[in-house]
C-alpha cells in the first residue's frame, strides 16, 4: 500500500486526458438517470465502443476532453464512473504529477479523515 493518498483537487486534468474512460452496465443506468435520460439514449448520445472491445466508454471530443466534462466541471461528478473516482490513486497515466494539482495526504491522515476505507 502507497505511504500517501492523492486528495482530487478537481483541476479536471485527468478529463482532458485520451482514451477510454470506461462505464460499466450498472453506471451507465445511474448517469442517465441523473441526466434525466432514458437508458439507451444515453448509450446512444454519450457512449462508443472501448477500444478493446469489452464494452463501453464515453465519447471524447474533438480536442480529448470527456463528453461529461463542461467547462471545469464535471456534468456526472455525483455519479461519475469508478475509473473516474479512482484517479490518481488506483490508476493514473505516465506524467500525471506533471498535469494533476491533487494534493498528497499522509496515507495514516488519510484514513483518519475518511478518505480512505
């Protein structure tokens, strides 16, 4: 286990990012909801086949950022996907310190302030 928890800062790097940005069947049904959408609408305006073909991902636009992400915010942050809420801590990209304004939290503070389970 890593001695530090990366605290989001919301600088919304991470958004900016390419690639695939992945939805799961259960995630999916939870974004559109908030969205006030139905289901396959949802899939059909805001998602596309992962690269890997194993399921689904947001649509980037032209420019790499993710569909979701409106100015500096994030459309879903309440509902946002799992890789989403993971990052930087279960996953992360080469030169994300570089990009990412998350700030790093002593892993022990970390887990006493409820960050981490």
């Amino acid at each position: 286990m890593s001695e530090v928890w990366y605290q989001c800062d919301r600088c919304t790097a991470c958004c900016k990012w390419p690639g695939d940005v992945r939805v799961e069947d259960d995630e999916i049904e939870k974004i559109a909801e908030f969205l006030g959408m139905e289901t396959q609408l949802f899939i059909e305006k805001y998602t596309r086949l992962r690269t890997n073909r194993t399921g689904l991902s947001l649509i980037e636009k032209e420019n790499h950022e993710c569909i979701m992400l409106d100015g500096e915010s994030c459309r879903i942050n309440p509902v946002k996907p799992e890789q989403c809420r993971g990052f930087p801590n279960k996953w992360n990209f080469p030169g994300w310190q570089q990009v990412c304004q998350a700030k790093a939290v002593p892993m022990a503070k970390a887990k006493a302030m409820g960050l981490v389970d």
